[in-house]
C-alpha cells in the first residue's frame, strides 16, 4: 500500500512539473460540445463534438449519442466528422433523427435510426436544404432552401468560345442590399419553404416569390396540417431594420396567411400543444440604439399580443413550451450569462430552471451557448473557466451529469486563475467585470493589464473560457474585459445607455465605464500603470479608436475590425438599414455634422498611441475601408502604425489560424511598448 502510495505521488509530482501555460498550438488540441438536442422522451442527447484540424485548419464537427441513464450519462460516437453532418434534429418517436450532409456533391437530407447508426440520404435535388423540422407525426420534414435563379448579365456580349479562357463575369447588382457578411455575394434567387416525406421522395415547394419568402424555419402546428413561419415580404424590407411578420400556411401548399402586422421583427413562432396560443420572439420598431427581443404571446384565433417576459426585462433568445402548455421555458441572457427559466402562460414570476449555460464562442468569452429540453430532462453547454464547454444534462431539477473531452488536456496544462469583480462608473452606475491572471500568478511582481472590448456593442462577455484570454494571459499579460452599459443582459435602459433617448451617445458613456474599470485594476498592488494596454473587435474597436483619441494613458493599441467612419459604416456594410435607423438615425448627407462627430476617425489628429489595425479582406460588417483610411492617416502623422490584412476572412476574423494570428500580432505589438 505505501508503495503504491508513492508511485500515485510521483506520478502527480511528475504531471504537475509537466504542466504547461496555454499556447497557440492548443487550439487544435481542444474541443467543445457545441449543439445539443434532447429526445423528445428525455431518453438520449445528440451533441456535437467541435475541433479545429491542423491538417485543414477548419472546423470538425463530430455528433455523439448520450444515453441518460439513473445516475449518470454514457456516451458514443453517431457521426464521425468526415460525414459533415449538420442541423441534426430528433424526429417525435425518439427513435429516428434527421440532419444535413453532402450527398452526391450536394448538401441532401438524411435520416438515420439511432440503434442502427447508419444515415441514409432522402433527397437527391438541386437545393441545398436547412433549419429540418419533423412534422408531429414524424411522416414528413420541413425545411428551408434557395432556389437559384440565373444571374442577371451585360446584354450584348458574344458567346464565350469553346474552351476559352475570359474574364470572369461581373456581378450585375440592382438590389438594395447585395451583400452579407457570412455569405458573401447574394446569389439570385429566394428563400423558400419545403416539405419532404420522411422515408424520401420529390420535395414539395410551399412558398412561391421571387424574393425571399421565409426567415429561418417554420415550425408546425401540433396537428400537422399547416406551418407558422416569419417572412420579411413587406415592400421595400430589406430597407427596414430588424422588419419580419409571421405567417402559417397549410402543409399541403396555398395561399400564406398573415398572422401579424406588428412594426417591428417577430421570428421563431410556434403553436402551443392545445393548438390555441401562439408564442414568439419579437421587438417592436424602435429608433432606439437597442431593440430588446422578448416573448410574445396571443390567441392563434388573434387578438392582442402581450408581452410575456416585460418584468424580465432581459433579451430573449429562444423558448420551447412546456407539455402541458401552460408555460414556456424561456432561453435568456442575465448578467453575463445564459439562463433557462419556466414562464407562466398567464403571466407571473419566471422560475429559473437552467441557472448558468456556457458560451460556445471559444474566440472570445461572449455569452450564448444551447440547450435543449425532452421529458424532465435539460441538456445544456456548460460554464467553464479553463477549458471549452462541455455538456450538462440535468434530470428533474439535477445535475446527473457532464461530458468533458478536455479533461486529459486540462491535465496537463497551467491556466491562471478567473476573477469577477465590479466597479462605480462616474455617475454611480455599477458595471461588471472579469480577470484573467497569467499562469504561476505571483502578487509580490507587477504585471501589465491588458483593456480588451466587447463588440456588438449591444453583445456581452462573461466569465468563460476564451483563446484570445489565455494567449493574452500566458504572455504575461493580466487581461480585464466587462460589460459597461450598452451590453445586453443588464435590462433594456443599460442596453441603450448609449442612445441619446437614455441621456447617452455611442461611443461615449461606454468609456467612462472602461477607464474606470482600468482605474480600479491599478489599485492593486500588482499593476504596472507604466504599462497600460487597451484593444477590442468591431463594436470594441469603436471604442479603442475613440479611446485613443481621448487619452494618451495607453502604451499602446489594437484595434480590429472597427468602425471609424459612419458614412462608411453606414454606406458599405451588410446591416445600413440598422445603421440608419437605430446607430445614427438619418442618411449621412441630411446628417453629416451628426454622422462626423460620432465617427472616431474625427479624433485621429489627436491620437499619439502606436496602434495595430486588423480586419478581415472579405468583412462585410465593418468593411476594410475604414480600417485603410485610419491607418493610411496615423501614418502620414507620423504615429506608428501596423495593418494585418486577413485574405478571405469575414467579421468572424476567419479560419484557426487567422484567430491565431489576430492574437500573436496583438501579443507582439504590445511587446514592443512595454516599458521594463
């Protein structure tokens, strides 16, 4: 016994001397559940296992089984990643499940028993089909596709010989909005809705337009005779911020009907078990900075709708109902988390039921995750510190169990420690915020604090797991992030503590948050203030230029994908209509004096801090111009300057390697200023 006693000790001493801080590498060495879905009966979990391949530097996805047993969970491989399996939803007899993955060159559906394991294709058509929806009797499967039409060309141009080797064709575009940041080019052609016979056959088109007729999915009605879906098909939509309505149409095909003609979004509607109420996720129009999603409830018959979650008064991102029909689990952020909480049909005090899910964005520690609810079982993306997330399953208000595939990496690896803390803004306001230590923390030593900003700006951070922290703090950098006021999960008056109707304008409140954050960092003993750092993405790099162009306080900057020019912004990018109607409401030549003062790029004659830009060459949210302009002009002051050009990457900041190196270069950059 003694000396088996002290082989486990050595052991232990040799795993924690072997015990390395977090480096680029890891990235492919870590994974994260992603997606999850509980069986209708509460029996099994679908989740996906998500990695990154060093050989292709993209994204695997593996989907795994978990059989939920008394006391715990088992598991096993359903479909390998090389399946490209996507969008797996369980049919209603638990049995069966259905997903996309290519077939015959094409994205098809596929349908698999899950004892059996082997998924066979059902389509074999020309489109490519999403967002699958099984019909309540498992019979049929809805889903939504494009059906392309031929691209509009020069007239007049001679026939290409056999053969030959021209020029590749113009894009023709007369639409309004041409573009998407995630898609790229819009082809022609529209958003349809579909419906197939599960055992497979010709799909049946419902929707018929030459514009895009459907928003997402469609969801049936609990008797199978019709679907409910939101279309944005008002004239001129695309024109309007955040404009969609919901309509049903009959499962055979026909005429939609408009169930809702509310000025402003309404999406993800569904019909209650009872067939009589139908529930949604909608804003009403606002000019507001921020237009807080929430639930909706009505008659199906009509009537007026109410606003279920106004005392919850948080963004709401998706819901299920109960069986029962006489609540709803409602998906929602609170205070830099995401939480599951049961909401009476009639109204009443919403009763937590998931109290934290785990965000599964990885690059940067935002808010969000999944869940999935069947029988009395919930399944969920956890909440982690120092790895990814994993799964959660909980049963009967428990939790029976979690799947970690990072547990032997956690092993082997040093990752400093995670802090919450809070602070008063100038006027009182409290914000909240978070720290990433470096690996081996030692208070006796100083350390440099690293600033790194949230975008949206109406997003938010929390206390997860992220690899832009970790590279960030292994390098020696102690790194502060938060939510200051136009974050969401705060209530919608912090959301639009940046819109003029609340007293605020963006950026500016926002600031004043952020430097009192960095303020109440450098109390403690350990920060250097010789050694000040400050950088964010999109909506974060708003706030890095203006910061910069308000105080010299900084040794240095990174800004990455920012806006810096609203005209630009507002001409340019895949999401004007927002632009105009909510961030600086009017058109730059009727506002100009309104669209320059809120552009950072009016400060650049005041900045001295040496600055690092970085933007994707194919993102169309905060398109590449504005990065160009400001460094073109920091550059001919005389302010040293950098620009990291990423090829073909969007606002995502691209593949894993293009992470790694909007990383490392703000890593290197920093380490050029800092003062010893």
């Amino acid at each position: 016994m003694k000396i088996a006693l002290l082989a486990a000790c050595l052991l232990a001493s040799t795993a924690a001397i072997a015990a390395t801080p977090f480096e680029a590498a890891d990235i492919y060495r870590i994974s994260m559940t992603d997606d999850v879905e509980v069986s209708p009966d509460g029996a099994h979990v679908l989740f996906t296992r998500m990695q990154f391949d060093i050989q292709t530097d993209r994204r695997v996805t593996e989907w795994w089984l978990a059989t939920v047993g008394k006391s715990g969970l088992d598991k096993r491989l359903l479909i390998g990643g090389a399946a490209g399996a996507s969008g797996a939803v369980w049919a209603p007899d638990g049995k069966r499940i259905a997903y996309v993955a290519p077939y015959l060159g094409k994205p098809q559906i596929w349908v698999m028993d899950v004892t059996e394991g082997v998924g066979k294709p059902i389509t074999s058509g020309s489109v490519a089909p999403r967002g699958l929806e099984w019909s309540p009797d498992g019979s049929r499967i809805a889903f939504t596709a494009r059906v392309e039409a031929s691209m509009p060309k020069v007239p007049g141009m001679p026939e290409k010989p056999a053969g030959a080797t021209w020029a590749p064709d113009p894009r023709v575009i007369s639409d309004w909005q041409y573009r998407t940041n995630e898609g790229g080019y819009i082809k022609a052609g529209a958003d349809q809705l579909f419906v197939v016979a599960a055992s497979g056959g010709t799909p049946t088109q419902l929707t018929k337009g030459n514009s895009d007729q459907i928003e997402g999915g469609a969801h049936w009605a609990p008797d199978g005779q019709s679907l409910v879906y939101a279309a944005a098909v008002r004239p001129g939509n695309d024109r309007i911020a955040g404009e969609s309505d919901l309509y049903r149409i009959a499962a055979s095909g026909g005429t939609p009907e408009r169930l809702t003609s509310i000025d402003g979004g309404e999406q993800d509607a569904k019909v209650s078990p009872d067939g009589l109420w139908l529930a949604w996720i909608g804003q009403p129009k606002t000019t507001k900075f921020y237009a807080q999603p929430g639930l909706w409830l009505r008659k199906v018959a009509g009537g007026e709708p109410v606003h279920v979650t106004a005392a919850l008064d948080r963004l709401v991102g998706g819901f299920e109902w109960a069986k029962d029909g006489k609540s709803l689990h409602v998906f929602y952020g609170d205070v830099g988390l995401t939480k599951v909480a049961s909401v009476p049909v009639s109204g009443g005090t919403a009763k937590t039921i998931v109290p934290a899910i785990g965000g599964t964005r990885l690059y940067l520690p935002s808010s969000g995750g999944d869940w999935s609810m069947g029988g009395d079982v919930h399944a969920f993306t956890t909440v982690e510190a120092d790895r990814p997330a994993a799964l959660g399953v909980m049963k009967a208000g428990k939790l029976i169990g979690k799947i970690d595939f990072n547990e032997k990496w956690r092993a082997g690896k040093t990752i400093g420690a995670m802090e919450r803390l809070t602070w008063k803004a100038p006027d009182g306001l409290t914000i909240e915020g978070w720290l990433q230590y470096p690996p081996n923390f030692d208070p006796a030593k100083k350390y440099p604090v690293a600033l790194e900003i949230h975008g949206g700006p109406n997003g938010d951070y929390g206390p997860y797991f992220s690899i832009t922290h970790q590279l960030y703090a292994a390098a020696g950098y102690v790194v502060l992030w938060s939510n200051p006021r136009g974050s969401t999960g705060y209530g919608e008056k912090f959301a639009n503590g940046i819109t003029p109707e609340y007293g605020g304008e963006y950026p500016g409140p926002d600031y004043d948050d952020l430097m009192a954050g960095v303020d109440e960092v450098l109390k403690r003993p350990w920060a250097d203030a010789r050694n000040q750092f400050i950088g964010g993405g999109s909506g974060g790099g708003v706030l890095t230029t203006f910061a910069i162009g308000k105080t010299d306080r900084f040794n240095a900057a990174a800004a990455l994908r920012p806006v810096t020019d609203w005209s630009i912004q507002a001409l340019t990018a895949d999401i004007s209509a927002v632009t105009m109607s909510n961030w600086v409401v009017g058109t730059p030549w009727d506002n100009r004096d309104l669209y320059w003062r809120r552009s950072t790029f009016s400060l650049v004659g005041n900045v001295k801090t040496p600055t690092l830009l970085i933007t994707g060459e194919a993102d169309f949210r905060t398109p590449i111009a504005q990065t160009e302009a400001y460094y073109q002009a920091l550059q001919t002051r005389g302010v040293p300057a950098m620009m990291v050009r990423l090829p073909e990457a969007n606002h995502g900041m691209g593949r894993p390697s293009q992470w790694l190196q909007s990383n490392l270069a703000v890593i290197d950059w920093y380490n050029r200023y800092l003062k010893k």
